[in-house]
C-alpha cells in the first residue's frame, strides 16, 4: 500500500515535471536541419551567436553569454530544446535567453516587432531539427 | 591635514576599485588613440565647441577653463526653471542667448564636448542634491527593467554579464566617463542618449524621443554608479 502511494507521487511528480522542461512540435511539418543552421548563424534573425559559440568555423565573433551549441543535441531531448526556444525563462525564469516564440508579456516593444515572435513555429522546428544534429560536444 | 589627504583614497569603497571604464577594456590602439590628442577624433569637435564659444558664449563665461572647470563632472542637476532634471547637452541647448541647438546636432554636441573637456580628469561629482532622488530611483528602476522583443535589462548585460562578450564585443560596465564620445562604429561624436537608444533598438525596444526624461532619469542614475572615476571627455569606444 505504501510502496503504491509512494509510487503514485513519484508518477504525479514526473508528470508534473514535464510539461514546461519539453514540448511537442509545434507543426505536422518536419524541421529542416540545413534551414536551421542558417537561422542560427543569421546575427539579424536567430541572433544566435551573438550570445552563444557553436560548430561555425566560418563564422568569426561568437559571444560567450551562453553555453556553447555544441552537443546540444546530446544533452538535451528534442522536446526539452524546443521548450527552451519557445521560451527559456519557463525552464529557468533567470535566463537571459529571449523566448523565440512569444509575443505576449513584453514591455515596450519596438514598432516594427510589436505582436511578432522571433522565429516562427516552422522557423522553431528547423532550429530544433538542426540543434538535434549536434551530438559532439567539442566544435569541430 | 596633508597626511589625511594622503589616506583618502584608501578609505573609497572597495567597489570604486572593481569599476572599470570602458577605456580598460579597449584594444591598446584605440587607447592610444584616446590618449593622444593630435590622434582623437574627438578632439574636433572639441576645437569645434572652442570656436562656438569663443563667439557666443565667453562674452558673459570668460575664460572656460576656468568657469566651466568641473561643471560637466556634476550633471545631470536640477533645473529650477523646468523644475525637472537637466543633463548637460539640455542645459547648453536651452541656455538664454544662444541659438537654440537640437539634441544631437553638431554645434550641441561640440559645446557639449567643449565644456566637459575642461573636466578631464576630475571625478565624476553627482550633486547632493535631494531633489534629483526620485528622478534617479526611476533611473534606477528603467535600468533594471527588461524591455523589448528580446526582453533585456540594461543591467542584464552591463552588470550581471560585463567581461564578456557579445559576439566580438567586449560588455562594458556601463560607466559614462567620457560622453560626449567618438565611437568608430559611429565614426562620428555622440551623446549617451544616443548610446542608450542604440541599447534599446538593440533589444528592439521602442527607444525614447531624444530629451525625453526617462534618458535624464537613467543619466542621474548612471552618474551616481559612477561617482569618483574620472571624466575622460572626448572618450574613444570601439
């Protein structure tokens, strides 16, 4: 009986866990690895490298304000990396990171910004797709 | 009274020792090129806001070097006439018998650049004053409030994250020792509302109109973070 209800709030717990730390795609449509890496590397549009380094040999000037990309795809679920790009501060409300697809809860956003999310949900599945190719954790 | 003198600075807070200029962080060429004068880009607008002065403002100011000393190190001050804060480029810009400058413009900023060139060297002094405090706590507030699409502080990248880098730049603290400044990626002199707004449009806020208070508010507020480093007026930033 004991062992049961014990195993009943383990459950409840993990249950509870999920649903913020990961996420389902957010379209039917499969992400395009190659698409996502340009996004990434694009500093007008992903912003990406800004903040992060990653496996970008041709890229000079990558920011160190964030763990690198590489590996990212060996770290962390498919589910947990879309989480963290649709809105990093629901896994950790301290990040810097932006929420790529949120348009809610901003303060004085930009005219030419204003109700539009970074990426959009397509744009998020490419990214995701690309990210999920990265399994060494050293950049080549 | 001399041995006392002698001790002051060791009685600073120890975070005065901690705070860097931006000048620190800067490759050694561009130091170089802020350090001599024959070299500093910002020293034409400074001959520039010579010349200006000469022709309209010595006549009731005399010898600037001596009147203006020290004046640019202790603004943003109050402002009776507006009853508001006031930062420097303000006050030069209304001043009475003058043609009225427009913020950003080169006149302003070469009598700006002018003026708090004959502080060079002084420390920063915010005044004592208790009417600036609530315009500095809103100051205090707009610095750490996050804003734009991309949902960033000021303080987000200038406190908590300074030292590093932001794709190939260097995070500077966020002390403004040196405004008006040339910037190279500016190629040009500008004021600290100008490197403000370029903050915000980064974090693809809507930035505030030139003049606005909340500018003056995050001025008072940065003046006070950094009281006692030096003025380095006209500064050199990459």
């Amino acid at each position: 009986m004991r062992i049961c209800a014990t195993l009943k709030w383990l459950c409840l717990a993990a249950v509870l866990a999920l649903p913020v730390q990961a996420q389902p795609p957010l379209t039917d449509t499969p992400g395009v690895a190659e698409r996502g890496r340009a996004l990434v590397a694009d500093r007008r549009r992903g912003l990406c490298l800004l903040c992060h380094s990653g496996p970008f040999p041709e890229e000079p000037f990558q920011g160190n304000l964030a763990p690198s990309l590489a590996g990212a795809g060996a770290r962390l679920s498919e589910g947990e990396l879309r989480a963290r790009l649709i809105d990093s501060k629901s896994v950790n409300p301290d990040s810097i990171m932006p929420a790529y697809f949120r348009a809610e809860g901003l303060h004085r956003v930009g005219a030419a910004f204003a109700g539009r999310t970074i990426f959009t949900a397509q744009e998020i599945e490419d990214v995701v797709a690309w990210l999920m190719t990265l399994r060494e954790e050293r950049s080549p | 009274m001399r041995f006392l003198l002698a001790l002051l600075p060791l009685c600073l807070p120890a975070a005065a020792a901690e705070r860097r200029s931006g000048f620190d962080d800067m490759a050694p060429q561009t130091q170089a090129m802020q350090r001599d004068d024959s070299a500093n880009p910002g020293m034409l607008w400074v001959l520039e806001g010579e010349a200006l002065w000469a022709r309209g403002c010595a006549s009731c100011h005399g010898d600037a070097a001596l009147s203006m000393r020290g004046v640019a190190a202790r603004y943003p001050a109050w402002d009776a006439a507006t009853g508001a804060p006031i930062d420097l480029a303000g006050r030069i810009a209304q001043h009475q018998g003058a043609p009225r400058l427009a913020r950003e413009s080169q006149g302003l900023l070469a009598l700006t650049a002018f003026v708090a060139h004959q502080s060079r060297g002084l420390p920063i002094n915010p005044p004592e004053d208790a009417r600036l405090a609530p315009a500095r706590a809103r100051g205090a507030a707009l610095y750490t409030q996050r804003r734009g699409q991309l949902d960033l502080s000021c303080a987000q990248c200038h406190d908590d994250h300074a030292g590093r880098r932001l794709a190939g730049s260097t995070i500077p603290q966020a002390h403004p020792t040196g405004y008006p400044l040339y910037r190279l990626e500016w190629q040009g002199l500008g004021s600290l509302q100008r490197r403000l707004r370029g903050c915000m449009t980064g974090v693809r806020a809507e930035p505030f109109a030139y003049g606005a208070a909340e500018y003056v508010e995050i001025e008072l507020f940065l003046a006070r973070r950094a009281a006692g480093m030096a003025l380095e007026t006209p500064a050199v930033r990459p």
